[in-house]
C-alpha cells in the first residue's frame, strides 16, 4: 500500500494566521486539488494529519470543523481525487497531549488503523513540527514552500533528510511523473 501524509493549512489549503474558522474561509491552494488527485490515480492512499488548536481555543466547534473538511472532501472530489482519511488533534499546545505535532500520536493513530509501518512514508508540511514529527516516526519529511513553508526554511533547522519542493504539485510531479 501507498502512502502519503499530508498537513492540512499550507499544504492543501491557504493558511490563515487568525485560524480556518468556517468553511468560506477554506481555500484551496492552486494546484493542491489536481495533485490529489494525480496521487489517487497512481494509487496513494491520501491521509491528512493535522494540528487542530482553533478546536480547542474555542474558535470553532466540531460541527464547523466537519463542514470545512466536507467542502474539502467535495472540491478534491470534484478535482478527482479522494482524501482516505483525516487524523487531527484538537488540542492547544499548553495542553501537552501526544498528538499535537511534532508529537507522534496522530502518525501513531494512522499506523494502528492502516498496519502499516510509516517508515520512508511521505509526510508533507508546511511546518518545523511537521517535519519533526515525520522523522520521530520514520517518514520521510518533505516541506512545501506554501503556507508557512517558506519562513520555515529560512528561519529554522530543518531535520537533515528534509526535501523541498515549491508546493504539492511540485512533488507529485516527481513522486508519479510530470503531468
């Protein structure tokens, strides 16, 4: 089985430093959808795994959260593409639970469903956590430049086996072939 993992704000959709807060404000990146899609015809299993912290400073409910990741699921659908699953901790950082990234319990939730070992997986972020996460479990941490990508390569260390790529698009066009 084929995986990929990938972070939510700045890697599918634009990230906004006030939170996603409703679904008007869920907005794709270009090109982030047809790369999903071009992931699920070359037989990737797509799974989202996702630092939450608006759930639990009370910016938005669950309800609200389902109905973002709903206009999600229908625009990758619309694209052609499926996203398998959608891992997230809700939790705020002082909250110091195990799955907030760059903790590992989202990455441990998704090797117990899929029985799989993540070593070498694809996890892609826009985020130092991210990349820190991918490499505490084995993945393979891979950083776009959209989102907060950018400012995370040039102000932080990045693990040593960290690949760059301009945004999604750009590393499925190596990971299945160009367009």
């Amino acid at each position: 089985m084929k995986l990929i993992i990938l972070d939510q704000a700045g890697v599918i959709n634009q990230s906004s430093d006030t939170f996603i807060k409703s679904p008007e404000e869920w907005i794709a990146i270009p090109g982030s959808l047809e790369a999903i899609s071009r992931l699920t015809h070359a037989g990737y299993r797509v799974i989202v795994a996702t630092n939450q912290s608006g759930i639990g400073r009370g910016l938005l409910d669950m309800a609200t959260y389902n109905a973002i990741n709903d206009k999600m699921y229908k625009a990758v659908n619309q694209a052609g593409g499926r996203i398998d699953a959608i891992f997230f901790c809700p939790h705020t950082a002082a909250d110091n639970c195990a799955c907030r990234k760059p903790a590992t319990g989202l990455f441990a939730e998704i090797m117990q469903r899929y029985g799989v070992n993540l070593k070498s997986v694809p996890a892609v972020g826009d985020s130092l956590k991210d990349m820190q996460a991918a490499v505490a479990v084995g993945a393979l941490p891979i950083l776009v430049l959209t989102g907060n990508g950018e400012v995370t390569r040039n102000a932080l260390d990045l693990p040593e086996q960290t690949q760059v790529y301009g945004d999604l698009a750009a590393l499925v066009d190596v990971l299945v072939g160009e367009a």
